[in-house]
C-alpha cells in the first residue's frame, strides 16, 4: 500500500492529501505564485482548494504571514479561478 503525502492547509490547520491542496511558493527572489505542480523551489504553503477558505486566508492575510512576502491580490482571483475549474470539471 502507497504512502499518501499529507499536507496542512495554512487556513484551515486540516490535515489533507497534497492532492487536494494548491501550493503558493514564494521564490529566493521574493516572487510569490502559484505552484500546481507542487515541486517549485522555495517556501512553500498549502491551501485547501475551497472558495470559502481562499477568501479566509486572504482576509486575514495567512499567505503573506506564512511566507513572509507581500500576495499580489492576482494570486487569490487565480486561485478562485482554479476553485470555479474544479468546481465545473467534478460537476
């Protein structure tokens, strides 16, 4: 039986399978984005894809605290907008 990898969502403090979690990086440079892949270089934060906890971590800032670097507002519309293509593709 395979290991499956868990991660914590920063918002939520849930533990869950990394799959079902997005991944914010945010680079040596300081350039923070969005990490699908899950295998980018730097510091990274997990975040459950889930609309309601997106606008949780953005309201009370877990990102920009959790990786130390100001959240371009660009970061949270992608990630809304990877939660609506989820949320059209399981329909």
């Amino acid at each position: 039986m395979k290991k499956i990898p868990m991660r914590k969502c920063v918002a939520t403090g849930e533990m869950k399978p990394k799959k079902e979690l997005i991944r914010i990086v945010r680079s040596k440079e300081g350039e923070v984005s969005i990490d699908p892949t899950g295998k980018k270089a730097g510091r990274g934060a997990y975040l459950t894809l889930d609309q309601d906890t997106i606008m949780l971590a953005k309201k009370k800032n877990i990102l920009a605290n959790q990786l130390s670097a100001a959240i371009d507002p660009s970061i949270y519309e992608q990630l809304l907008e990877l939660v609506d293509k989820e949320n059209t593709s399981t329909r």
